[in-house]
C-alpha cells in the first residue's frame, strides 16, 4: 500500500502560497498569468492564484469567439506550470451561442483564507452572479452561480457551462457520481448541432466531465467540472433539486441543469420526453437558481488524477505493467469508472469509488491489450505486475531530416503512432488527436525520437523530405521483444530551386483552441518535409515557435514567423455571417497581453482587422484564407466569399463590383477608408480542401473576377494543418526571394515577393513561367510575347499537362513531363495578365507513391500572374469581358 500512498499523494507541481485574487497590472503580469499553450490573458485581466492553481478571468471588453464581450474564465493551470490547455468556461443559455450573458462587473477580492473573483452578468431580465474561488492549499477552482430573474424577459429554460474544443483538443470523458451505472466514458452519443431537434442525440446523464489535452508536452494536466448541486428556490417554497445534464460534442462540452423540475419523466435518462419540455420551461420572477461546480486541476493527463479526489474514501488499485506507454481503462458492470496512466517505470494507482467487482483493460500500442477482472476489497488491491509484451521496436536513423511513412503488409495493419489509446467515440466514430499518425518525423536533431514500438509483421517503410526530394523505400520485419535497425536510403534532392524558397503561410500546432500539437512535434513535422520559411497563425492568438525551434538546434535550417489567424465567429446584427478566417504576418506577440496582441475578429467587417495590420506599419501580409467552401457555395461561416459577411449572399464573380451583393466588398470604412476588398493575398490551395475540387475552382473563378476589376491580391498555397495526419509544407508556396538558404533570408525581401506576386503555388510539381524575360508578379511591355513554361519534379511527382489561362481564360493547353518545357507565343490587344497551371495524373500505377505520400490529392501547380502592358503606358485593368470565359460562368466545370 506504501507506493499506491505514494502516487495518489503526489505534490503539484507548485508549492501553496496565500491566496491572491486582482487586475493584471504591468508590474505583477510575470507573476500572476497563467503560461501554456491556450494561455491567452493579460493586463487589464483579473487573475488569482494560490501557489497551485493559477486562473485569469478576461476583462469584460476582451471579445471572444462566442460573445462580443469578456468577463468569463479563460486560462487554468498550475501556478508557473505553463500547462494552461482551456480556452474558455462560458455560461450559455438555452445551448445557443447566441445567448452568452453580457458581463457588466468583475470584482477580485482575497483574504487569508481565499481569494475570489466576483462577475455579475445579464440575460434577457436574468441577473447571474458568479463567484469564482481558490482556497489556501487546494488544487480546485470552485465556482458558485446564482441566478434570479429581475425582470420580464426570454423564456430561460437550461444553463450550461460550455468549453469549446473543436476538432476534440480536448478529449472529454462523462461520469455520474450518483448514477455510475449510466457513465459514459469516452464513449459519447452523436456530437450533436445546435438545433434542438439534434440536441437531445447528444445528451448525457452527468455530473462530471474530464477535459483532457495532449499528453506530449511533458507537464500534464486534466480538468474535471464536477457539478455538486444544483437547487432552485422560489418564495413560500422548499428548496428543489433540478435536473443536471451534459451535453458532449466533438466541438464543445455543456455541463447544465433545466430550470425547475420536469413535469413528466424525469427518470435517469434525459430523453425526448424531457427535451420536449424544455421550450415551456422558464425561470420565474424573484425565483432563484443556486448552483455549485468544482474545476479539479489535475496533475496528470489522465482521468483518475480528478476521480481520486471524488473517490477518496475509496480503495485503491495499484500495480505495475511492462509497458509505461500502457493506459488503463476501469469500468463495473459495462460502465466506465476511471482511466489512469503508469508512472515513467509502469507503475500505477487509482482510487475506485468502492469495493466490489471492475474490470481492468490494459491496453498499449500496437491493439495490445489485456482484460483484467478484479475483485477490490476494502482494504484495496496490489495486483502487482501486469504483462503486455508482444512487441518490437525499430531503431530509427539520427541526424538526418525526414518523413517515414510505415505501411503494413501481408496482413499487417498501418501502424498509429502516438495513439492516446483512449478511445473517443461520438456515436460509435472514432476522433483522431492531434499527434496520431502512421508516419515518423525526424528533423536530424538531438531530441530526435530514437526508436519507435511496432507490433510484429511486415512493414513497406518511404522515407522522404518533401517535394524538392526523391522518396527512398526499404521493407521491415519486427519480431517481438527484437530491436531491428531501420536500414534506408537518405532521400537525395532531386529539384533544384535557385532563388525560391518554400514556405508555408498557414500552419497550426497547440496555440490554436483547436489543436493540441506539441510545438517540437509540428517543428519537427516541417523540417522533415523539407519546409524552409513556416508561418505560424493560430487562431486570435499570437505565438512565437522561435524559441523552440532554437532550442532543437533548427534556427539555421528554417525560419520562422509569428503570425495569427483572425477567426471570426460570432455572429452578430452588425456583421450576421462573420467574416470568417484570414492569416497576417508577421505579428510579434506583445508580452502579457491579451492574446499577444491579436486584431480585432469578432463582430467587425473585414476591413477592421485590415486597417489594424496597417496601421502597426512595415510590410505586412494580410491574407483572406479558405473563402469557398469545399462542397458548395453556400453560405459557409468559414468561408467569407461565400457570404461577404454582411450581404449574406456569395459574391458573383459575373458581376461587376458596383453591382450587388459584391459592392459590400469597395464600401470603404468611415473612419480608415480600407474596404472589405482590400486583403493582400487569397488562399487558392489550401491542404484542407484539396486542389482541383469545387473550392479551389471557386476560388480561381473569385481571383480572376478580382484581377480583371483591378483588385490585385496574390494567390496562395498552404497545408492549413492542425494536427501530424494532415501534411503540412503541402500545398507550398514557393516564393521569389534574393537569397534562398533560410539562415540568410531578407525577410523584408521575402514578404515584399508576397505582395508582389512572386509566388507559385504546388502540391507536388515545380513550376517556372516567363513571359519573356518577366516571371510571376512582374509586368512586361510588349503586343507580342513567347511564354516560356517549364515544370521539375522528383520522380514520384507525375506530370501530364500545362494550361494558359489569359484574362481569366483558358487560351492553351500543351502536354508536359516531369522536366520538360514548352513554349507558347501570345498576343496582346490591350492590358492583360497572364497565369499558368500544370496537372499530373494521380489515379494510375505511376503515381501510386504520390498518392501514398500526399493523400487526396494530385500533383498540381498556379503560377501569380504576370501582367501585360501592351503600350507601355501603365498597367490598367481589362474589365469584366462582354462574354465571360467559362472559367468565370461554370467555375466547378473548368
């Protein structure tokens, strides 16, 4: 029992200090924020702390992705652990984002014994008063909600606290301390929409939900809501329990109660019956509503560090097993109870809630796995060694850069590499994290990893560095308990690209709410995919991997740049289809404050976040990302051409801009005079959506109605990835710079090409055209040209077919190879400009390695145009044609 006493007493990994509780000033920010990768406050914050747990509450005036205003918990972690992995705990009425009370109050407050920050907040004549509280010594935030209607208003039926965690960077396991027969685990009904004819898909019997992040940053942490009581008083009336329900989606949790008792039903499963009830219930005047929640912080990034407090009169389980890389999954009679992770030497111990029959499943990578049933006595029980075995490792190659892709063969699976082995499921479908992946990124450093766990078999081993490199392949066999070198070729660069650099302008890792990616790991992934120049946009968060990426010994073989994605998502009257997403860079994070000094995205037009880049001076990039969406043109929140924010229409690119819905774009801002139109960049390819499909195609149609209206903005390729099973340096930008060795990069120069249009664009091929001696973004004077094409490529990179594209329209199309040339003479009428694709085959047995390398797509490549001024007297824009190419007219067809 001494070492099961042992782990379950295991310090925090701050020491306990008075509590403290007041506004972030310049002078104590070092002190008083909280660190890690979703940490976003800053000065004019409200934190507190007890030498534990360390909490910021933002100031109301901090808008958020749900709610024009703040006033609400954003950052939780240990105190100086920089472990902070929670991007918000809002109230939300009625499960609608639309309904986030406005806070009108923060007051912080301490006194030896605790320290509190106090908000006061309105809905719709409902008054919420928050109390959020540390005491001395305890590694929990405590938070005490009373809500009373003052005033006539809308029907207020369900108040949950909601935390947002799309893409499930936040892996969420359900349990009912009351009920535990009803536990979910981690096996969740179908993430449901934010229509109440989906919500009840979704609902869960709950009152405790474990918000857990990535466990590859070394300091773990996990959060545990537990909603201890929820009673509503009215006058003349006993105090009565109302109903707690969670609701889990992939992108967000709500842990809530009605607002009075159900009339029917009622019973332990919240079901239709119950949901039908809700639109008829209501908060009445002068009743009030109590509640009690606890947030555990717990130490480990594991379940049983938050269920150890909630069992601590009960016995515990303790043991070892072989493997420390192991995960152990409790559950009685069918129903989850626990999960826990071994110590670094594959030791374990968790609390259960009592004695009696569990079963323990140990299970480990490689689909090993053992069931356990234990009998756990009063006094507890030390199962001593548990024995996974039944595998091998492969001893990987140090000190060279790249990407090994592992498949299996003859009956062998496909190899998932750093597996949480938790088992997430939303109505039985699975939910990859963020760090899964069948490959292996090597950067050719010292933290290099140096072997890997495979299950026995037979593996077909590429090993790559991206799009300039040629693919080398060996075959593996592992045996269990073996070690077995990984003997392959280096890949050699087999594309030579004087002048050019390859950058990616859109790139993700664990400052994004939606990614749990260590930053070594998404380093790492861009330096073994040959990437030079990677710009860093998280989501309204400023962040700088410079630092890391010295301390790997990456500072002269790339370079990067802090940057941020502006994310727009709420809706509002003002601007009711937002303005959706868009990257500017560089952006160097301003220290302690709020989101690093992020722009303005929430509830403003595009122009707003336009002007703002300006006005901080210097060559700035401000690029509108992803506009189309991937299937359709409708109206995607994410995707600003296909509702321009305010017109709630998608722009036609067979109209001019005076006419409507585009004339949005050129109404220029009161006060700056920059207009919605007025973005530097366009992301044409983007590694979510693909090439060649309906978005990409979209978007084409978009830039050319632009260009030829004289709105000039350069077009893009980037990987948009959040996570290692998504390729990130594909799609690439290859831009035009000076010098083109990463140590040496004029960055000035490099964003300067940008602007200019000194950029292709590629999925694989690299492709060079020039309109005599003038390539992309430059501008030539002359009524007749020969345009000079040119494609290379690694060997497993096919290439079929060259297209010149004149005004926006489709003039030639010329067969091509992989390092061959052709040559087109145009002629010019008037001013012009000129843009060049070319397109290999993915589908036959020549691309079978592509197609293994860069999944779901094919090899493609756009040049920027090169603009024409036939007589030399300044470049002016042709004008939407009297008859519009098809390229323009049936875009999805062309």
């Amino acid at each position: 029992m001494g070492l099961a006493l042992f782990l379950l007493a295991a310090p925090a990994p701050a020491l306990a200090e008075s509590p403290w509780a007041g506004e972030v000033t310049p002078e104590n920010a070092a002190r008083r924020l909280v660190g890690g990768p979703d940490a976003v406050g800053g000065i004019g914050d409200f934190a507190l702390g007890n030498g534990l747990v360390c909490a910021v509450v933002s100031h109301p005036s901090q808008a958020m992705d749900i709610s024009p205003g703040g006033g609400f918990l954003v950052d939780l972690g240990h105190c100086g652990g920089a472990d902070d992995h929670l991007s918000n705990l809002v109230p939300l009425v009625n499960v609608s984002r639309a309904n986030v009370p406005r806070v009108e109050s923060v007051a912080a407050e301490f006194d030896p014994d605790e320290a509190r920050i106090i908000t006061t907040a309105r809905w719709n004549g409902v008054e919420i008063r928050t109390v959020y509280a540390l005491a001395a010594g305890e590694a929990s935030l405590r938070i005490a909600t009373e809500v009373e209607r003052v005033a006539s208003g809308g029907r207020f039926a369900l108040l949950g606290l909601l935390s947002v965690h799309p893409s499930g960077s936040l892996r969420v396991f359900t349990l009912d301390t009351a009920l535990p027969e009803l536990s979910a685990g981690f096996e969740h009904p179908s993430s449901p929409g934010e229509e109440w004819s989906s919500i009840f898909r979704g609902l869960e019997r709950a009152d405790v939900q474990v918000l857990l992040a990535d466990d590859g940053f070394g300091a773990g942490i996990a959060y545990g809501l537990h909603f201890e009581s929820a009673v509503l008083e009215r006058e003349d009336e006993e105090p009565v329990a109302v109903p707690m329900v969670a609701l889990n989606g992939i992108p967000f949790t709500v842990l809530g109660v009605f607002t009075r008792p159900f009339w029917m039903g009622g019973g332990p499963r919240v079901g239709l019956l119950e949901i039908a009830q809700a639109p008829f219930m209501d908060l009445d005047e002068g009743a009030t509503l109590r509640l009690r929640h606890r947030m555990h912080v717990g130490e480990r990034v594991d379940v049983a560090s938050v269920t150890d407090r909630l069992f601590a009169d009960g016995p515990v389980v303790s043991g070892r097993v072989d493997d420390p890389g192991a995960r152990l999954h409790v559950s009685r009679d069918g129903q989850a109870t626990t999960y826990a992770r071994p110590e670094a030497d594959g030791r374990f111990a968790f609390r259960v809630p009592s004695p009696g029959g569990y079963e323990l499943r140990v299970v480990a990578s490689g689909g090993r796995e053992v069931r356990l049933p234990v009998e756990v006595a009063a006094e507890g029980l030390a199962l001593g060694e548990v024995a996974l075995g039944g595998v091998g490792r492969v001893v990987l190659p140090r000190g060279h850069a790249m990407r090994l892709v592992f498949q299996g063969l003859d009956g062998t699976r496909d190899p998932d590499f750093r597996d949480d082995l938790l088992g997430l499921s939303y109505g039985g479908d699975p939910v990859r994290q963020s760090a899964l992946s069948s490959d292996i990124s090597l950067a050719g450093t010292e933290d290099d990893p140096a072997s890997a766990a495979l299950p026995p078999g037979r593996y077909r081993v590429l090993a790559t560095r991206g799009l300039e490199w040629s693919v080398e392949e060996t075959l593996l066999d592992v045996r269990v308990g073996e070690n077995t070198p990984l003997t392959i070729g280096l890949p050699r660069r087999t594309v030579k690209t004087p002048g050019w650099i390859l950058a990616d302008l859109h790139v993700h890792a664990a400052g994004s709410f939606d990614s749990t990616l260590p930053y070594r790991e998404r380093l790492r992934s861009f330096a073994a995919m040959g990437g030079e120049v990677l710009v860093a946009t998280e989501h309204d968060n400023v962040v700088d991997y410079r630092p890391t990426a010295n301390a790997m010994g990456l500072e002269g073989r790339m370079r990067v740049v802090p940057g941020l994605e502006v994310t727009s998502i709420l809706r509002s009257e003002a601007v009711p289809h937002t303005t959706g997403h868009a990257n500017a860079f560089p952006l160097l994070p301003e220290p302690f404050v709020h989101r690093g000094g992020a722009l303005t995205s929430q509830g403003v037009r595009l122009r707003t976040p336009i002007a703002e880049l300006r006005a901080r001076g210097g060559e700035r990039i401000f690029q509108l990302n992803h506009p189309r969406p991937v299937a359709t043109v409708d109206t995607d929140d994410e995707s600003f051409l296909s509702h321009l924010a305010i017109a709630g229409r998608p722009f036609d690119p067979t109209l001019s801009l005076d006419q409507e819905p585009n004339r949005v774009l050129i109404e220029p801002d009161p006060e700056t005079g920059v207009r919605d139109v007025d973005f530097d960049a366009i992301e044409l390819l983007n590694g979510a959506t693909g090439p060649l499909n309906s978005a990409y195609k979209q978007t084409r149609a978009d830039w050319f109605s632009l260009l030829l209206q004289g709105e000039r903005s350069t077009g893009t390729a980037n990987s948009d990835s959040h996570r290692l099973g998504r390729l990130v340096a594909v799609p690439a930008s290859f831009v035009r710079v000076p010098d083109d060795r990463p140590a040496r990069l004029d960055e000035a120069a490099f964003f300067g090409a940008i602007l200019r249009g000194e950029l292709v664009g590629s999925t694989g091929p690299f492709l060079t055209a020039r309109l005599g001696k003038v390539g992309p973004g430059g501008l030539i004077s002359a009524r007749e040209a020969t345009l000079s094409i040119a494609v290379d490529a690694p060997d497993w990179v096919p290439v079929a077919e060259a297209r010149v594209y004149l005004n926006g329209a489709l003039v030639e199309t010329r067969p091509i190879e992989r390092g061959g040339s052709v040559e087109v003479p145009l002629a010019f009428e008037g001013d012009a400009f000129v843009t060049v694709e070319v397109e290999g085959d993915a589908t036959g047995d020549e691309a079978e390695r592509y197609r293994v390398l860069v999944p779901n797509s094919v090899p493609f490549a756009f040049t920027n145009p090169i603009f024409v001024d036939p007589d030399g007297n300044g470049w002016e824009p042709p004008g939407l044609p009297a008859e519009l190419p098809p390229t323009l007219t049936d875009p999805l067809a062309n």
